[in-house]
C-alpha cells in the first residue's frame, strides 16, 4: 500500500497521518517475524477459520458488554486483526469503513509512541481522531498490540460509535459547525490501558467531556472486553500451534487474498472510471452545491484511487483522509474479493490513494468533521459504487458481485436528545436506516428494505426497543411505494417512520444530512437515481395530547403538506418537538441498473399488481401499457411495444445534437470487453479501438475520446425520475438535472447523470487505448 499526500505531523498538531512504505520504529520494540517454512492444508485451513471466528467473538463481546443502543441493536462497530506491522489481515463483518481505517491507527502507534510513552504486554491504544484514522470524533478506536514473549506479535482493534464524547451539540452531530474547535476534543493515541489495566486519570479525562459519562465508562469496558477476548483467543491458538505456524497462516492468508484479487483485476483493461456527486448545504441556511468527484484508474495490476476535482472543505460536511479511504475499502471488499472473508490486507498490496488535501473527502485540520459519519463517508461509498461497478462489469466473473447504489448514499441523520421517560437525559439517533434498500443488481432487481452490505450485520432495531431508550411513540414505520430507482432492474423500496414524542414535554433534534434536496445515489448504465431523503415536521394544535395523534384520521398517512407540516431542510439545528407534533422521515431510495423501458413488461405488471409501482409509473417510466385480464393486471405486449418505440423516438426528437460527432470506420470486428448493457468496446482492423451501442451496433467515439460526446442528451428536471423526486430549488439556487444520454439510432439509454446544469457531462469511462488494442 502507498499514498501520496503532502500532509504530515508537524508542530505536535496533526494535519493528516498517512504510514511511509517503511515504518521508522523504536528500537527498543521487537517484532515477531518468525514464521513456519511448511505448512500443511489442514492446519492452514483450521486456523485460518479460526482466526476469522475470532473476529466475531470479538464482536460479540461488545455487544454483550455495551449498553448502548448504538452497539447493541445498531452493530455500529467493527474489529479487525492485523500483523506485527499494523498491515491487515481480516476485517470483522460489521460496519466496515470503521476497520478501513484502524491500520492507519496501529502504523501510527508503532511511528510515534514506541519510544514514549511506549509499547508493551497489556497495553491499549484509544484514539478518536479524525487525522489519524476515525471517521468522526464519536468512532473511538481501541487499538491491542499482542505480545508473544517479548515481540509484539499481532495487533487487535476496533472501532465503536460512542454515544456522546463531548463538543458543543449533544451526540456530536452538529449542523453548524464550521471548525473542528466546535466539535468534540480530539484525542490522538493515548494509552488508556497499561499493563492490563485503565488508567484512571485518562478516563476520567475522556469521561469528563461527555453528557452521558455512565454509557461512555460501559461503551470502554465493551470495547476493551472486546479486545481482551481477541487477544486471548490468539494467543491460545500460539499455544497450541506455535508462534511460528500461526503467523504463517497470517501471511499466507494475506498471499492467497492478494493473489485472487491480482488475477481478478488483471482481466479489467487498463484505463480510468469515473463518478461524481453533490453536498448540499453546508450550514443551516446555505443553499449551495458542493461537487465530490472518484477517479479510480487501473494500471497493470494496481488500482488507484483520487479525489482530485472535489470542492474545497464546506462548513459541515468534511471527511479526512481515513474516513475517504474507509469508504473506498467498505466497496472494494464486497464488489471485488466477497468470497475471501474480509481479508483485505492482500488486496491493499495492489491498491494505492491519492487524496487531495484541504477537500471535502480529504479535509485538512481544522475543518469541521463531526458530521463525517453520516455525510462524507456515505458520500464516499456511493462514488466508489459507480466507480468500482463499471470497472467490474468488464469481467464478467465479477458481474454478480456488485449492485447499484443502495439507499444509504446519505445518512438521513436525526440527532435527539432531552429527558426520557424516566427523568434521564439521553441521547439517540434514529437507526432504522440500517434497514435500508440494497440497489439493483445486474441480473435481477434490488431488494426491498435489505440492509447495506457495507455493514453485512448491521440490524435496524425494533419499533419497541426505540420506544424503550428514547421517550418516543412511532406512528408508522412502513415500505413505500415507488422509491427504488427505475431500470431494467429497479432498486429495493425504502422506507418512511413517523413518531410523536412520549412521555416527556420535549425532545430536541439536531438535522445534519444530505441527498435531501436531489439524490446522492446514482443508478448504473442507464438505471435511475434513487428518491432522495425526506423530512417532514407538523406542528401539533395547542393542548394537543399523544392520544389525541394517535386518534387522527391521518395517523398513518404521510404528512400533508398542505395541512400544516413543513419539509425540514437538510441541516436544522434545535428544532423542538412536543408531544402532539409528528416528525416523518424517509431514508433515500436504491438506485436502478438499466434502461427502464427495456423491463419485462410482465415484471411492470406484477409491480402494480403488487403494489410496488402504480399504473402511471408504469406508463410514464417504464413505457408499459396494462389491461385488466382474466388472472388480473397484465401487460399489453403490443401497445406496450408501440409506446416504448414512441418513447425512444422523443428521446432522439427532444435531445441536445451529439457535442462530438465522430466518423466511424467502416468496419468493426467483435466487441473486446462490455462497458455496460448499452456499451462495449470493438477493434477496427487497422488495430484502432471504439466504443460502440450495443443497441444499434453504432460506433460512438474512438477509446481515448468521451463516448458521450457522440450520444444525444436528453436533459431533463429531476421530476422525471418519478413521483418522489422533489424541487431541489426549495433548499439550493443551482439547477439539477437528469441526464440521459442516448443511443442515436435507438434512443435506446447508454448512461444516466445527475448534474447541475453548468458542469459538463462527466468523462466516466477513459480506457486506454493502447490497452484496448492489445
């Protein structure tokens, strides 16, 4: 793994931490290097489940220690073993951007306190800091060296969102911030535990900074417990099979795992995949766009990712470095390598970063980077879907293993705080986004409230257990109608909650999200956007009780705008709910694959029938024309034929001319890989490459120019994406549009944008030409 990166630590004050190829260490730390010549298939085998099981007992442990919801129904950690030298070798299977980062963390470690305060049997590491390698200051990681004898054999880490650590919003989401000195203290490494035991005096320190300081002393003790379980169970397996064959089985983990993923990519052409998207709104009442662009180039057999082109840091929207990388890696696992249980560390030989300091995925001290956790690392994610995907879709081993983005491209975060039902002050976020929809695959439609497979054990907590920590009384928590994004496959529906408050005479919540005003999940090869986050606040009548809610007609039924609610804007700080006014919530939606009005008619028709999708939806989106038949609603194959020819023929009529129109040879020989369903790359006898519509057979562009230069563009305002797709210009002055770029024979769909309306169409395929022709 390498990075390029200007940042370092200077003047005691950390800018930004990224570990050199070789690590200065103290000498006066030994590390164990020792491992066995020989080793058998079964031993390798045992072991290497065992070291992975490991992993989940240590997750268990938290969750058995912790008291908070956080970990106990929201999974919102993850451990991870890694070698002497800090590099990994598994992730755990939880929320995985919160590993991404913890070798950053150990590297740290062994660079700077070998030699003060030092490293030694029974120490601990805690750290929240950004620069270093969390994803916000409430991602506390505890980092474990194990010790065999006098080395230091292996490390054990994790990473738990804390409840509240301090800062001047409660819970650390704070909307307003626009420096880091208005959020939670930072603690970079520090021991907290030494020689089996805390320090008090840390502690108490950490402890002092927090509203909630009895949930924050038990979040400690889980996650210490955590790695004491970890720790023990490693070195019982020393015990038992030596040292030497152990770490063995470490590196050949990592071999076999860089070995799989070398091979995979070595299938991909060389070239550069491209995505871009948008922030909104960096404080309360800003109503700008801020751009984030993914450039993932592929090189040989090394990938390498760059946030070049991305804005500048804004008010609250910031990730540093780690959080950006954890993001990264949180696609990369699942998209390229799901089958080598989480064993990352191979693959990070073939990966490197090149971030761009001072931006909003790589933000320099002292940006505001509280609010990373819910906006820039989602935000992260959700790029490198696309990227990531596209480059995968050359290799058709590889085609089953992504999807489209899911509904989690934006965290719809609402902070709450106020006196529960008890008299105690508590603090919560709503976790019910963790049942968010999974996007459309390239074989099949997405699934409808699934999960996120960057957390594969994350659980979204019951209605009754909210009700249980949070002084709250749910009205609906319910799947909705027509939010997945449209395609040839369509995304998984999202969902709505709603609630009053209980049993106390307030709460107060701290808005901090994007993907409210447009959608930050961005379909794949012609596939719609998902639905973008919603919220919505009525205010109760004077004297208005919780029965009296309950009661109302409209209990269950979305909020009225017209009947008094209001939508609440992407960041709101201190808004007060009482009980008798309602608060809704609907997380974004999954993205589309495909051209919509390529469906399976019969598909369309079971939608309606089932409720999924409506019968003008069918005809407006998905070109599907119904009729009530003996067994129900069917498709009209014929006039769904005619109006689907008509709907791609307005396409060509109402479409931008092609920018770049190209000659194209006269001959072309059979496709050298596909770019997508609408897309594929043909050699020419002279040895030349093109990209070329799979629709019509027509060569677009020589590879090394933009194949959207010779597609027609059809732009279009967002509401034509379908019923749940909002104004933007209620919360931002710039113009958002859909982009189609079309076929031009077809009108068949090649590719989707969504763009403000001065940026120029996003070069999202550059292959190599040399790469192409070989």
């Amino acid at each position: 793994m390498s990075v390029v990166i200007d940042g370092r630590p200077m003047d005691g004050r950390l800018d930004a931490y990224v570990p050199a190829r070789e690590l200065t260490i103290s000498p006066r730390l030994r590390l164990h290097t020792e491992a066995a010549e020989d080793l058998d298939p079964v031993t390798y085998e045992v072991l290497r489940h065992n070291l992975w099981s490991i992993n989940e007992e240590h997750g268990d442990a938290i969750v058995r220690v912790s008291g908070s919801p956080i970990a106990a129904y929201g999974f919102d950690f993850n451990p991870s073993i890694l070698d002497e030298n800090g590099d990994f070798v598994y992730f755990g299977p939880y929320l995985q951007f919160h590993s991404g980062m913890q070798d950053l963390q150990a590297k740290w470690i062994l660079e700077h306190r070998g030699e003060n305060p030092g490293i030694h049997p029974g120490d601990m590491f805690m750290s929240n800091d950004p620069w270093v390698g969390t994803t916000h200051q409430n991602d506390v990681m505890l980092c474990c060296p194990v010790f065999v004898g006098d080395e230091l054999f292996c490390w054990v880490a994790n990473t738990l969102h804390f409840v509240d650590v301090g800062g001047t919003m409660p819970g650390g989401w704070n909307p307003v911030s626009e420096s880091v000195y208005a959020e939670a203290p930072l603690y970079p490494p520090i021991k907290l535990v030494e020689g089996g035991r805390i320090r008090r005096d840390i502690e108490e320190q950490f402890l002092r900074q927090s509203r909630l300081p009895e949930s924050v002393a038990l979040d400690l003790r889980a996650v210490i417990a955590g790695n004491t379980v970890a720790r023990t169970r490693i070195l019982g397996l020393v015990e038992r099979y030596g040292a030497a064959t152990v770490k063995a089985v470490m590196r050949r983990i990592v071999d076999d795992s860089a070995a799989v993923f070398r091979r995979r990519i070595a299938q991909v052409p060389d070239g550069e995949w491209s995505e871009r998207g948008y922030l909104e709104c960096a404080i309360p009442g800003d109503r700008a766009m801020y751009k984030g662009e993914l450039h993932l180039r592929k090189e040989g057999d090394r990938l390498v990712f760059s946030n070049r082109g991305t804005d500048p840091s804004a008010g609250s929207l910031n990730v540093t470095y780690a959080a950006w990388r954890g993001g990264i890696l949180s696609v990369l696992n699942p998209f390229l390598c799901p089958d080598l249980l989480y064993a990352i560390g191979g693959p990070l030989r073939h990966v490197e970063f090149e971030p761009l300091p001072g931006s909003l995925t790589s933000a320099s001290h002292p940006a505001a980077v509280a609010n990373g956790g819910a906006i820039g690392t989602e935000f992260s994610i959700s790029l490198a879907n696309n990227c990531i995907a596209k480059m995968a879709h050359t290799v058709p081993e590889l085609r089953r293993f992504y999807t489209a983005n899911g509904g989690i491209t934006g965290w719809p975060l609402d902070s709450i705080t106020g006196l529960d039902q008890r008299g105690s002050r508590f603090q919560n976020q709503v976790l019910d986004w963790f049942a968010a929809p999974i996007g459309a695959y390239s074989f099949r439609d997405g699934i409808d409230t699934g999960g996120i497979y960057w957390g594969p054990k994350q659980i979204a907590p019951n209605v009754e257990q909210n009700e249980q920590v949070m002084p709250m009384l749910y009205l609906h928590r319910r799947e909705l109608a027509e939010s997945g994004g449209a395609g040839t496959y369509v995304g998984g529906a999202t969902m709505s909650i709603a609630f009053t408050a209980h049993r106390t005479e307030e709460m107060v919540h701290q808005i901090a999200a994007c993907g409210v005003a447009h959608p930050t999940g961005t379909g794949l090869f012609g596939g719609f956007p998902g639905p973008p986050s919603v919220f919505r606040f009525r205010r109760g009548d004077d004297g208005a009780t919780v029965a009296d809610v309950v009661a109302a007609p409209d209990a269950a039924e979305p909020l009225d705008l017209d009947g008094g609610a209001r939508r609440v804007a992407p960041k709101e700080s201190g808004l007060l709910q009482r009980p008798g006014d309602v608060f809704e919530v609907s997380c974004s939606g999954s993205a589309g694959f495909g051209d919509p009005l390529d469906r399976d008619p019969a598909l369309v028709a079971a939608d309606v029938a089932g409720g999924g999708w409506g019968a003008e939806a069918a005809r407006e989106l998905f070109g599907v024309v119904l009729a009530e038949g003996a067994d129900g609603v069917a498709a009209d194959e014929h006039a769904t034929a005619e109006l689907r020819a008509e709907r791609r023929r307005e396409r060509l009529r109402d479409a931008r001319p092609a920018a770049v129109p190209h000659d194209p040879p006269a001959q072309l020989g059979e496709p050298v890989c596909s770019l997508g369903p609408g897309l594929d790359v043909r050699r020419t006898p002279a040895g030349a490459a093109w990209y070329c519509s799979t629709r019509s057979g027509r060569p677009l562009a020589p590879v090394g120019a933009s194949y959207k230069d010779a597609c027609p563009l059809l732009a279009l305002p967002l509401a034509a994406a379908g019923a749940r797709f909002g104004d933007p210009s209620e919360f931002v002055d710039e113009t958002v549009e859909l982009r189609l770029f079309v076929c031009p024979d077809s009108g068949g769909l090649i590719e989707v944008e969504v763009a403000r309306a001065a940026d120029p169409p996003l070069v999202d395929i550059a292959l190599t030409a040399q790469a192409v022709a070989e």
